[in-house]
C-alpha cells in the first residue's frame, strides 16, 4: 500500500478492461475509426470540402448532373459528381452529414435528459408518480416512434409563422425525435435506480442527512449511466434513421440546407433518368456511418455486459 | 484403503494480469466414514479444490498439475463424457445455496427419481421407493406426501436436507460439501450437521467439507486440512488442530474465533492475513477534532429510547386497502439503550433485527410507535432540517462492504461527504486533514484517500465505512450485522476496532448480530428478537449463564460448541 500514488484518469481508462477489450476487437476498431472520419469530415466540412454547395457564385449551372469522376463524362473536381444544380455531391454529402450528426447528437441528448430525470425520479420516489410517468411511457411506446415525430412537426409547422419555418425546423426536429425516444431511457435507468436505491451506500447517504435531489445526482446516477451509454450509441444510430427518414418524406430540414436524407429524397426523382449518383452516394454514406455507429454500441453492450451475449 | 486421493493438486487462473496459482501442491486423502474437513478463509482455494475433483472448475481455472485418485483409480485425466458419470453416482455434491441447487420448476419426485433411475438403474417403482426412503432417512416428515411438493414448498433447512438426500440417492463413495450450512440459521446448521455426520457413519462415505466456520469443523469433522493462500498450512485429527495447532496461521486462525464461553478483553494477534496500518493509538479526545462539539451536556434517563414499535410491511399489494396484505416485521418492540452502553440484538433471519436498526436510523417510518433520542422523539420531527441535528449524533455502519460505499467515489470523497454536508469544517483543507486523520485513525494509510472503493478487501471496506459513520462525530452507532460477511481474522481486527472506539469516544452502540459469540464479546446487555417481537432483555452474562426465556436456551443450546478449541494466548476479561 505503500507507494501507490494517485493513478491519472488517461492510465486508469488504459487500465480498465473495456479498453482491453476495445483493442481485442477489430470489428470495434474499424467502425469507431469510420465514425470518426465521418464526424471529422462533417465538423470540417467548410474547410475540406472540395467546393462550397451553398456559395451561390460558386454554382455552375453548367455542371450540373456531372457523372463521377471515373465515368466518360466525369469532371476530375467533382469526385462523385454532381446534382441537378451543379453542386459536387461529395461536398454536399459532408454539409449534410452535418445536419445529419447534429440533429442525430442533439435529439439523443435531449432524450437522454428527459429519459434519465424521469426515470430515476420514477425508481426513487416509486408508488403513485413511479405508476403515472410508466404508464405515460407505455402509451406513448404504443405509437410509432416515427408517427410521433410526424405528429409533432404537424402541429410545430401549424403554430409557427410561414417566414420562420425555415428557421426552426431543424430544432422541431431534433424535439421530435427526442421526445419520441425517451421512453427506452427511463425504463432503463428506472430498472437500475429500482436496484440501486436498496444498496447500502444509498441508505449510508439518506443517514448521514444527504436530500433526495443530491443523491439521485451523486449517487445513483453514475451508477446507473453503464447501461444509458450503450442504449445512447444505438439511439444515436436510429436518431440519425429516423431524421433521413423525415427528411426524405419531405417533413424534415428544408431542401436549403440539406442533411442525408434530403439529398437522398432529391436524387431519387433522377433515379430513373440514369443519374444513380444524386441518391446512391448520400444512401451509401448514410449507410456506413449508421452501421459503424451500430456495431460500435453493439459491441459496448457486449463489453459491459458480457453475460447479455 | 483411501476412498479419494488427492495428490500433489495444483490449479491455475490465468488471466491478462498474470496467472493465479489457486491451489498449490495440495495432498489430501478421505476414507471411508470418515469426514475431512477443509477450512479456511475467503480467497484460501479451498472450493477451487472441491470443484477440481468433481471436474466443474471454472474457465479458465485449469488443473496444472497432481493427480485425483477415487478408490485407487485415477480420475482427474477422464474424459468429460466419464466425468459426468462419476459426478452425481460416484461422488455426490451439496452446495452453499438451497434454494439455487434444486429445479425450482421440477416436483422433488421428479428430481429424485430422475437421478436414481439414471444412475442405479432401477425402475421407475423401485426409484420412487428409493426416493421416499431417502426422504425419510434426511428426517424429512411424511415423505409420501411432502415428495410431490415443489422446492419452493421446502423451508430452507428442509431444503438443505432434500438437497443431501439428492447427493445420497446414488450411493456415492464421497460427498463433497462446499459450505453447506452456511446460508442457514444456527439452530438449523445443528441438525444438518448432526444429520450429515450421522448418514456418513451409517453409510460408511467419506465427505469432504469445505468451510470457513471454526464452529462447523469443531461439530463435524474428524481430521482438518487448514488452507491459506492455496497452501495446505496444517492437517491433522481435529481434536489436535482445534486444542494445539503447531502453524502460526492456525493458531492465529483460532484465536481469532469468537466465543461463547469466554468474554476478551481484546483478540490476540490478528493480522497474518492483512497487516493492520499502525492505528494512531489512544487519542486524546479533549483536544481532537473528533472530540470537539461533543458537550450534548448531561442527560437524564436513557440515550435511545424506543416504545412499542411496530413496523408493517405489505406483502400482497392491491388498490384497495381491504384486500391489501400485511405483516408485522416488528411488533411491539420496547427498550432503552443507556449512555455509553453497547446494547445488542441477536435473532435469527427474518426476526426483524435490522427493521429495528433501520427505523431507529429513520431510514423506515414506523407504522406505530416512539424512538426517543436524548428525550426528543424522532418519529415526530417532520421536517428533515429538524432531523439534521440527530442525523449528526447518530451513524450506522452496514453490513455488505461491497455495496455500503459509492464505487464511482474516491474514498476521500465518501469520507468527507458527511463533514461538507453537515459543515462541520471551515475549509476544504480543513476537511482534506481530518478525512486522512480519520483514515489513519481506523487503521488506513493516509494514502487510501485518493484510491476508489474497488481497490480495497472487504475488511478495509469496512474500515473506510466507520471512516465514515465516524465523520459526523456521532455519539450513538448503529452496527448492523458489521462483521458476518468478513473473514475471522478480519472480523477480530474490525470488532477490536470498534471496542477501542467505543471506549475512546465514549460511543452509545446498538449491536446488531445473528452470531451469539460475537454478541458476548461486544455488548453489555442483549435483547432476543423471535418473529419481530423482543422475547428477552438481559445483562449479556447473565443471558448466557442464565437465559430465561424458552428460545434463548433453545438458541444458546444449539450453538456450534467451541471447547476443543485452544485457550493459548487469549485475553480473557474476568468479571
């Protein structure tokens, strides 16, 4: 005991088994690798996109529904081509991307928020208000997460004046989705309060005088967020789903600002007059970056709770 | 002849960080009639020994070396096809857990007869005649009709008995039993045991008994193997290790045992397992930190007084109240606890001892009934701020070490979480020195202060726990069950603890505890809890030379009987 100093935060995380198990993993190591890419290419998109989609004076009419690059006609600027209106669409698969990830990241936030308070309020407190916030979650898990967001941006787009629309629908969307997904959060960490709250070091705190409020906060929840991460990994993928899914039924962001799905729903009137790459390039992207978000929560499932497998 | 022959076994875990040699170079023979037992504390091999014989070790636990001899053939290198069929025929098995060793979906018939027609090969009359014979042999009343129940239909200790009666249905040359008296009360323990060694001797079996309990060993056994960190210390007749081991392990393994007969002033040497860190020795309270605040003044009658508790529990919830079900898990309960006294509760499980605790704490609401603290009573306060100022005087200390503490909190953090609460330090500095000063006050280097929960044993656990409880410079501390989930030798170290802080800070206890020896030991007077309701109150001498009621002679007379065991070296207080 004697010579043990303080272990820095960066040599425990090395330390610990999850990293042990991350670096025995290859399928773990490849898809946080493409996200990676994914999320840098997006938050960077202004400074390596090939060519700015949305700088006007930059579109060339004249470009427009150029193949990629390898076919005949293809224009060595234009990677994977371009749309109907002369944007690249590499370049503007990596602006959506950005819409994309951000409603995606946003929308599991706010249900992480939402999901997480209710349930440890519902596995502490229990009796009636345990009863009312479940049954709520029950009802609403009785729809379609996807109809509830439909739903919503009906309603949003009917209270909002026409010349805002633009303006606040990307946050309509990120509390459409959000609130459609908090149900799984709170069942979750409701389950983990159930048996945390009967632990010891929680009656210890309730003894020495601590108010529920704080330990629900100190206590309870970082012992409950093992099971919260991995649900958020996935949520993540199925958020960013759900957004193409929107957009591509024409309820989610305006066609200004593109994100996946837009760019998808787009290039599928072209489908069928031979330019395959106005929806091919944004679906495969699409594709890619919900897989290895997928796998990844996948595979921290499986790391935290080796006995689920 | 030796009916099973463990020669030279050595067992390995090897994992990432290096591997563990579990069992090294053990020999151990049993013959028949006879009963060996393997004793040791948590960590020793001695169930990693048991499983390699049965071949049910745990991956990635793997024998490296020895061999296993039953009735001379050697069986450690069989196929796991010819493993299997030595495992329930040849060698019979009881584990810990009755309630988890039996198919709870399966009628006791199903169980019984399944295994005798799979391995005697009789028909399917002939096994259920067997199997009702059996039944009646464990002592099991009105085995015809108690075989077609389910195990759930079995109290715990009648479980335990269909569970021998499954390991006898065979006819097995050997039983291995890993603790298999561990998860029940005293007073059942006696009759298992008895009953064990009884069907041994008739059925001319060797058994091999693998526990942690003094008291098991001085009941059962004849020879002892003594195991400590996978080394084989010590064996020999029982009669020899218990009265006059010769191993320092040993000896300090048996000073250490509590007993019923003898009250200690303190245990003798007690730290061959884990060094206790030198303990800042007698304080003095006047100028310490943890001796200021304390002048509650003078105080009339009883500490704690407590008055016709009652505690309901629901226990078929519904809508309305009428078709509701309750019980009482404590009823009428009345008692008071002096100042500077240390007061117990012995009972068995489910006799309502730590609903006690845990309404005096306020962690539960009576649904009747007073708890006076210095003359204020708690029940009725309302507010929590009104609370605060009790919840400072009084602290309590758990039982499981491995849930009391916040995993996710240094321990610095779980310390001084009680002082920042209750402000009783100016500055965080301030806070920082006392937390390691209490530290270093339960036995704990200063440096434990920036370590996690995790990385501590269950003893020093349990030391960072009264770290802890002692924090808000209580006067009165309630020990629920402090020292059952320890190892002797750690409960020795944490029940010398707790004495000296006792008289140190001139602490009120209540004591809360199953083990009667350990009651004796620590408290003045005792109380006798049956079925939540106090049966007696007595001086603790006086109940354990004189009890009154009719289930305090029945518990003090079914207490494992420790007189073998050796008296060298202890510090007997003499009245």
């Amino acid at each position: 005991m004697e010579n043990i100093v303080e272990k820095s935060r960066i040599a425990r995380i090395l330390d610990s088994d999850i990293w042990h198990s991350f670096t025995r993993s290859p399928v773990a190591i490849i898809s946080s690798i493409v996200t990676l890419i994914v999320i840098f290419s997006a938050v960077f998109a202004p400074f390596i996109a090939p060519n700015d989609p949305f700088d006007l004076v930059a579109i060339d009419i004249m470009d427009s529904s150029l193949p990629p690059a390898w076919e005949v006609e293809g224009d060595p600027r234009f990677l994977l081509g371009t749309d109907d209106q002369g944007r690249g669409i590499l370049s503007t698969i990596m602006y959506g991307a950005r819409i994309s990830l951000f409603v995606g990241f946003a929308s599991v936030i706010f249900s992480m928020i939402v999901g997480i308070s209710l349930g440890l309020i519902s596995g502490y407190v229990g009796g009636r208000t345990d009863a009312i916030i479940m049954r709520i979650a029950d009802i609403q898990l009785s729809f379609p997460a996807i109809l509830i967001a439909l739903l919503l941006d009906g309603v949003a787009r009917g209270l909002v004046p026409k010349e805002m629309h633009n303006d606040v629908t990307i946050y309509v969307l990120v509390f459409a989705i959000g609130i459609s997904g908090w149900v799984q959060y709170a069942r979750t960490v409701r389950g983990s309060t159930l048996v945390e709250k009967n632990k010891e070091y929680v009656q210890a705190a309730r003894i020495i005088g601590i108010r529920p409020g704080t330990i629900l906060r100190r206590h309870v929840l970082p012992n409950v967020m093992g099971p919260v991460m991995v649900i958020a990994t996935i949520h993540l993928a199925i958020a960013i789903i759900t957004e193409a899914t929107l957009s591509f039924l024409g309820v989610g962001v305006p066609p200004t600002t593109p994100s996946l799905g837009t760019l998808i729903r787009i290039g599928n009137e072209y489908l069928f007059s031979g330019e395959w790459w106005i929806t091919i390039f944004p679906g495969a992207a699409l594709v890619i970056l919900v897989l290895a978000v997928n796998l990844l929560g996948d595979w921290l499932r499986d790391a935290l709770n080796p006995k689920l497998r | 002849m030796e009916l099973l022959d463990i020669k030279g076994l050595q067992i390995e875990f090897p994992s990432r960080r290096g591997t563990v040699v579990a069992v090294k170079g053990v020999n151990l023979t049993v013959r028949p009639g006879e009963v060996l037992g393997v004793v040791g504390e948590s960590g020793a091999g001695k169930s990693t020994i048991g499983n390699a014989v049965i071949g049910l070790l745990d991956p990635p636990g793997q024998m490296s070396g020895g061999e296993v001899f039953l009735k001379g053939e050697k069986i450690n290198d069989l196929s796991y096809e010819e493993k299997r069929k030595i495992r329930g025929r040849r060698i019979g098995m009881i584990f810990q857990d009755p309630l988890t060793s039996l198919d709870p979906l399966q009628t006791i018939e199903q169980q019984l007869v399944e295994t005798i027609e799979l391995h005697l090969k009789l028909g399917k009359k002939k096994s259920r005649e067997r199997a009702v014979d059996l039944l009646h042999q464990v002592g099991i009343p009105d085995p015809e009709v108690r075989i077609q129940n389910y195990p759930h239909q079995f109290s715990g200790g009648m479980r335990q008995r269909v569970v021998i009666a499954l390991a006898l249905c065979a006819e097995p040359e050997v039983i291995i039993a890993d603790e298999p008296t561990t998860a029940l009360d005293v007073s059942i323990q006696a009759q298992i045991l008895e009953l064990m060694r009884k069907l041994c001797r008739e059925k001319q079996v060797g058994m091999l008994i693998i526990t942690h309990d003094m008291g098991v060993i001085a009941d059962i056994t004849d020879r002892v193997a003594v195991m400590f960190q996978g080394n084989l210390v010590e064996e020999g007749t029982t009669q020899k290790i218990l009265g006059n081991p010769d191993h320092p392990y040993t000896k300090s393994l048996i000073s250490a045992v509590p007993r019923a007969d003898v009250r200690l002033r303190r245990f003798p040497m007690v730290d061959y397992i884990e060094k206790e860190e030198d303990r800042k020795m007698l304080l003095d309270i006047s100028t310490h930190w943890l001796g200021q605040g304390r002048d509650f003044g003078k105080i009339e009658g009883p500490l704690i007084s407590v008055k016709d508790l009652v505690m309901t529990f629901v226990t078929k919830p519904a809508f309305l109240k009428k078709n509701r079900q309750s019980f009482n898990a404590v009823d009428s309960v009345s008692f008071d606890i002096k100042q500077g006294e240390v007061f117990g509760i012995v009972g068995e499980s489910g006799s309502g001892k730590s609903t006690v605790a845990r309404i005096i704490s306020g962690l539960y609401k009576p649904a009747s009934g007073a708890v006076f603290f210095d003359g204020t009573d708690l029940t009725q306060l309302g507010s929590e701020k009104k609370m605060d100022v009790f919840r400072k005087q009084m602290q309590m200390i758990f039982q499981d070490p491995f849930s009391s503490l916040n995993g996710r909190m240094r321990v610095m953090d779980i310390v001084a979480e009680p002082i920042r609460f209750h402000k009783l330090a100016s500055s965080n500095r301030e806070v920082e020195t006392i937390v390691t000063d209490l530290l270093e006050h339960v036995g704990l280097g200063r440096q434990a202060a920036v370590r996690f929960p995790h990385e501590f044993s269950g003893g020093q656990r349990q030391r960072i726990s009264i770290a802890r409880a002692l924090a808000t410079r209580p006067r009165f501390l309630i020990c629920d069950e402090p020292t059952s989930a320890l190892d002797v030798s750690i409960q020795a170290q944490i029940l010398n603890l707790l004495k000296d802080l006792q008289e140190e800070l001139g602490l009120t206890m209540l004591f809360i505890s199953h083990d009667l020896p350990v009651i004796r030991q620590m408290c003045d007077r005792v109380g006798v809890m049956k079925m939540g309701k106090l049966v007696e109150v007595a001086e603790t001498e006086a109940l354990f030379t004189n009890p009154q009621a009719p289930y305090t002679q029945e518990l003090l007379s079914l207490m494992p009987k420790l007189d073998k065991l050796s008296h060298k070296g202890l510090d007997v207080e003499t009245s």
